[in-house]
C-alpha cells in the first residue's frame, strides 16, 4: 500500500504543466522609440528645406498630396477624366533633381519609360504620382527622402535621406483590359 501510495504521490506532483519560458534579455523598445524621433527630426527638417524651395518659387501654387509630397502642374489637360489605375500601362518620362536645381537624372538618362501601374518598382513618390496625372500632363514633385529613396540612397547619385524634386510627364495611358468572363 505504501508503495502505491508513493507511486500516486511522485506522479501527482511529476503531472505538473510545462513551465513558460522567460526571455533572456528583455528590451524596453527604447531604440525604436529613438529612431522614431530620428525619422520624425529628419522629416520636419526636409519639409521646412521643401516649403524654403516652395516660398522661393513664387511662379507656381503647390499642392499637398495625400502621400506627403508637394506638386504643381507645369501641363494641364483639362479635357482628360481620366487617371491611371493598377495594371495599367504608362508610357511616361521624369527627371530627378535636387532641391537647389541641380541635375541628379535629366529625362534623357531615364529615357521615355512603360510603367504598369503598382505591378513595377519604382520609388514611393513616383509610383503614387503617376496615378494622379492625366494624359497629356507635366507635374513637378517634391518628395520628402521617405518618398525617394530614404535610408539606403540609389546606389548611385542620390545619397542617403535626401529629399529631392521630379519632373513627370505622362504621355499616354493604356487602360487595363479586364478579360470577359
């Protein structure tokens, strides 16, 4: 009996749940609060650079975006309805240049592109500014570095976090055609 006993009591207190795991080192988020702050000082630092380049232009009447960038129309086609839509087809041509008018891509090295729409990469700010102009149209395009090419730079002439303008002409739009089903 008292072997049973001792049996019953070793696998009542053996029958114990597995015990949760505890981290071995606990972080306290602190590093991406700061690079929160980082990203939040650049971007007010790039927007007041941006409304500079705005007050000192006193040709043109910017528009804010929904996507954070600033633009004016150089071209506008008042009689086109239409803008471009996912899967579209976009034969389209823009520059790059710095926000003190320095050639970064004249339109001549990108040469004249075919872009279907949210389906190729391009950075942020071109791919949501080619769904607002119509065909026919010219805009010009200030674009924070988060809309650029932001941390990482192009690998080439635009340098890590820097803002810059684009100049994009969109000269035809070939709809998508959806298939009959």
């Amino acid at each position: 009996m008292r072997i049973l006993s001792l049996i019953f009591l070793i696998t009542l207190v053996g029958c114990g749940g597995p015990e949760a795991r505890r981290p071995v080192e606990v972080k306290s988020g602190s590093f991406f609060k700061q690079s929160v702050k980082r990203s939040k000082e650049l971007l007010a630092k790039e927007e007041k650079l941006m409304k500079d380049v705005m007050a000192n232009d006193s040709l043109h009447e910017y528009t804010h975006s929904a996507s954070g960038s600033w633009y004016y129309y150089d071209v506008k086609n008042e009689e086109a309805a239409y803008t471009p839509q996912p899967d579209d087809l976009v034969v389209m041509t823009y520059n790059v240049v710095g926000l003190k008018n320095d050639t970064i891509y004249s339109m001549d090295d990108i040469g004249t592109l075919t872009y279907k729409v949210d389906k190729q990469d391009l950075f942020p700010g071109l791919r949501n500014s080619v769904k607002m102009l119509k065909e026919g149209e010219t805009g010009t395009f200030l674009f924070p570095s988060s809309l650029g090419y932001g941390y990482h730079g192009d690998n080439d002439k635009i340098g890590i976090n820097v803002p810059f303008k684009v100049t994009l002409s969109i000269f035809k739009i070939e709809k998508e055609e959806k298939l009959a089903e």
